[in-house]
C-alpha cells in the first residue's frame, strides 16, 4: 500500500468511517464528526474531505436511493501498518529493534504489555531471517 498520509480532517473522517463497520451515509457521517469529533462541518466539507480521500485511495462511495455512502478501502489496521513501517523506516532506517527501544524509553510498561510483547516475539521465530 502507498497512499499518502492523512490530514487531521481526513484521519478524523476515516476513523468516523472505520468506527462505523460498515458503509456509512453522508448525513450519519457529517452527524458522528459533529458529535463524536466535535467538527460542525457542512456537508458539501465533508463530501470535498471524501473526494480527496477517494483520490489518496483510501475510500470510495456510491449513491443509494437518495443517499450517498461511503465505503472505506483501506482498514484501519492496514493505515496504522502503514504508518509504523513509514516512521521505522525514516527515523531508524527500518531498524524496528531501535523503534521499539525509543517507543518504551520514556514508559512504564505494564507486565501484561511487556508479556504480550514477548509472545509477539516468539511468534515471529519461524520467520526470522
């Protein structure tokens, strides 16, 4: 996958979409960002957010009766992916050793995070290189 990063407006969009579970219409979409999200955005704003984001490939839509709806195309788990390899990647040249070492640096790991670390760990050693 190489779409482009999201804006806030258009990842406070997605995540409206991915929380939804399904294709979601334009009125119940524009009502979760104003409830949810606390963004009052008029319609039209949110169909111009969803036509940027068609054109980063991360959702489409389609019309229904009188309702348009829109269908996300990338999970949320694929983007959050996405996003962990692009900033392995820049910040510690793909080295995730090192990603992980800055992302615990300054927390307190719970013993339940730091064992489900280690079971993710030992998983991986069938695929190891």
């Amino acid at each position: 996958m190489d779409n482009e990063l999201l804006s806030t407006c258009e990842t406070n969009i997605m995540r409206a979409i991915w929380k939804a579970e399904h294709d979601i219409s334009i009125p119940d979409l524009t009502e979760v960002l104003r409830t949810e999200y606390g963004k009052d955005y008029a319609r039209t704003t949110v169909v111009t957010f969803l036509v940027r984001l068609s054109n980063k490939g991360y959702v489409s839509t389609y019309r229904k009766s009188r309702l348009s709806y829109a269908h996300a195309e990338v999970t949320e788990d694929e983007y959050i992916a996405m996003l962990a390899q692009r900033e392995t990647d820049f910040w510690y040249k793909g080295m995730v050793s090192n990603f992980i070492a800055a992302f615990c640096r300054d927390r307190r790991l719970e013993k339940k995070d730091a064992d489900r670390i280690r079971e993710l760990l030992d998983g991986l050693d069938d695929t190891v290189e």
